[in-house]
C-alpha cells in the first residue's frame, strides 16, 4: 500500500453463492395426499466477476469494502418448479489490476482493458429435487440433493499502472512539471521531495500519434529494497515499454546528474534486471540555470555514445518537442503493452474431489474425511432407505471399505461419515 490516499495493493474476500437445496415433496390432491414426487431442482448460485473500469484511478474504494459476496441459489419449489438462481456480483477495478490467489500466490488474471470481464468464482449448482431420483425401480424418492457449497477465498488486488513511457529520476528533478506541460495531466507540483505519493498518467498526443505516460514517484537509493516509496511504486514501471530517465543537470540542490543517473540504474537493475534493460532515453532538465551548461557537456562525454540526450527546460517547455519525437520513435520500434500472461486458465468453483482419508480416534471411532465425504453429506438422507443403499454403494466403489478393512476396521467398529455414524459390516 502507498502512501498517502493513493492504494495500489489490497486483501479482499471474496465468494460465490452456493447452490439452492432440491425440493423434496409429493403432489397432493383432495383425498389423495401423496401422488408422486414435484420436487424441483434449486437454483444456481451467483458468480463473482472482476470487470475493468477506465475511470477508476487506484484501489481506494476497497478500504471501505473488503468483502463481496454473490447471492446464494433459492430452494427447488413444488410442482417441479426450479429455485431461483443467485445473483452474480460484478467487483469493478482500475485497467492494470492483477488479481491473486492469496495461499498460492497465483495470478488469476490482469484486467487490461476497459470493459473487460473475468468469471473468478463460479457459483454452486443447485441440488437436484426429488422427482430426477424416479427410475424404474423407484417410483416415490423420499429425498433429496442439497445444492453445492462453495468456498470463501482471499485474494490480491495490485495495481500495476498500464503506460508507454515511464518518467523515473530523483525526487524534485522536474518530472511533474514535465508531463504537465507535456500532456493535458496536472499533476501536483512543489519544490519539495516526495511531492508526487503516486503515480500520475497523461496523454501525449502529437498530430495523430499518441503515447500514455506515467510520472512515477521520485526514487531513492534503497528504493529496491523499499527505502522511500521504494516497491511501492517501482511496480508501476514494469509494465512500461521504455524509460525517460530525468536528470536535474543543474546540480542546484548539489548533486552530481552523473552519480544521479547511475545510481538510478542500479536501483532499477536491483528491482528487476528485464526492467533495468528496457529501452531508455535521458532527458536533461533545468538546461536554464547557471551552471547546467558545464554539467551537460559533461555528461554528454560520458554517456552521449550510448544514450539518446534531449536537454530542456520543463518550466518553459523548451526542448520538449524535440523530446516528443524523439519518444515515438523509440516507441515505433517497441511491441505494444501487453497483459502479464497466464499460464493456466483458473477460478474458483465447488470443490470436485472425491478423495478421502481415515483415521481413528481416541475412542476407538473410525473417521473418514474428505472431498468424498462432502458429496455425501450432500447426497445422502438419513432416514431414506434408497438414500442409504445409494450411500452403501458409493462407500463400496469408491475403496472407503477396502481401505477400512486393511486399516483393522472388524465387524461392529464404529465408523463415522460426516453426520453419519454407523456400524462396520465389511
């Protein structure tokens, strides 16, 4: 999290709605109370979405929300009639917003564009009613499905600005000062360091080309290990398809523009050695006071060969233009930005696995856990004999008896299932 009002990493909960329970009921007629099964399915819980939103600058708003829950499934109704299906939720955030699996740390997936929908959390689906248990055998099922249960999850939201050119340079070298007069941006500028506490963008538009640029908050030495603003902001660089690197060639604070530059670099090479090679031009600022004519001459014999140099004066705009065109044509060079790639397609969704483990108590109980143990809590209803055959079979295919009988589990051991305690007959 930044400093100031500016937020640019957040926790938040998040959980789709579980699925509505299944209907278990009979028609009834005058004199006739029961005359089939009705029952009908519940209905779908709701899905959680990110959706990307161009007018959102930060994560702000998440300080005072930090939990978004979908709506749950409404319960199957007679006459076959399906529950209600939950209401989605739809989390808005800024273009640049990454979204991570807190436990894991794995991207889910980068908001890039405005309008930009991702599924994250898919809803449970509903219990099935009592009348899609009929078979030709059963004509009258006495239970039902209860809906899908569905997990909360954590997860990280980190704002990563999406820009063209990042301004990086020591605190109160002009940065601001130039993308405003640059752009249409207005960002907030004071002779005092640290005066920018995030990270501003501005359109540079030039006849028809346009680039978006971002101010990045001065850095410092140490800024790679989180001295100052430090990590806080050096993310927003990352994305960036190249660098100004602006230096204060004036040396009127009383530092040396050669040592600023390279310090600067180390700082960047330490953070990140891919972001440390992206293309870069320098730009000299504060050329109009005395003094800067000796420094840029000599900083151009140092480092005139292996960079492009633009001299200016931010304040008046000199020397701007020439900076301009010398950008685009870097950046004609460059691929576009492009969204971090995910390796793998994920959300969240009810849990699917039918695994299981045993292990015995202190009282001599025999306690099975698991995935598969959660779909026959769901599955199963007690005082149903169909219900319990249908719990015996499933124990039988699915190894839980093998796996009880090797463990030492003998005729009449108690063995617990979820709710369900009964005796052991191998």
């Amino acid at each position: 999290m930044a400093t100031g009002e500016f937020t640019d990493k957040v926790r938040i909960l998040i959980k789709a709605g579980d699925g509505g329970d299944g209907m278990n009921s009979f028609k009834a007629y005058k004199g006739k109370p029961a005359c089939g099964p009705d029952g009908g399915d519940g209905g779908r819980g709701g899905n959680v979405y990110f959706v990307g939103d161009k007018d959102m600058n930060d994560l702000f708003p998440f300080r005072f929300q930090s939990r978004y829950l979908a709506e749950n499934g409404g319960m199957g109704g007679t006459q076959k009639c399906f529950g209600k299906s939950g209401a989605d939720i739809f989390i808005k955030v800024p273009l640049g917003t990454l979204v991570r699996d807190e436990e894991t740390g794995r991207l889910i997936c980068d908001i890039f564009e405005d309008g930009e929908q991702v599924l994250v959390a898919r809803g449970g689906n509903g219990g099935k009613g009592n009348v899609r248990f009929t078979t030709a055998r059963r004509h009258a099922p006495n239970f039902a499905q209860k809906g899908e249960k569905v997990k909360q999850h954590y997860v990280i939201l980190e704002l990563k600005v999406i820009a063209d050119v990042g301004f990086v340079g020591f605190p109160n070298v002009g940065k601001s000062t130039l993308l405003s007069k640059i752009s249409a941006a207005r960002p907030k500028i004071a002779n005092y360091h640290f005066t920018t506490l995030s990270p501003n963008l501005g359109v540079v538009r030039y006849y028809e080309k346009s680039f978006v640029a971002a101010d990045i908050p001065g850095l410092i030495e140490g800024a790679a290990q989180g001295a100052g603003l430090g990590h806080d902001f050096l993310r927003h660089i990352e994305r960036t398809r190249m660098l100004c690197h602006v230096v204060d060639i004036s040396g009127c604070e009383g530092r040396d523009p050669i040592e600023d530059f390279k310090k600067i670099n180390e700082e960047l090479k330490e953070f990140s050695e891919e972001l440390a090679s992206r293309p870069q031009i320098i730009v000299l600022n504060k050329c109009d006071v005395f003094g800067a004519e000796d420094n840029l001459k000599a900083f151009k014999k140092k480092y005139g060969k292996k960079f492009q140099i633009f001299p200016i004066t931010a304040l008046t705009g000199e020397g701007t233009r020439e900076l301009i065109e010398g950008v685009f044509g870097v950046l004609d060079t460059l691929p576009p930005v492009e969204p971090m790639p995910i390796e793998e397609e994920f959300e969240y969704k009810a849990d699917d696995d039918l695994s299981f483990e045993i292990f015995k108590d202190e009282d001599g109980v025999y306690v099975v856990v698991g995935g598969l143990v959660d779909m026959l809590c769901r599955n199963v209803v007690l005082n149903n004999p169909d219900s319990m055959l249908y719990f015996q079979k499933v124990l039988r295919l699915r190894g839980v008896i093998k796996a009880l009988t090797k463990l030492g589990c003998t005729e009449g051991d108690t063995v617990s299932i979820g709710d369900i305690e009964f005796d052991f007959v191998p």
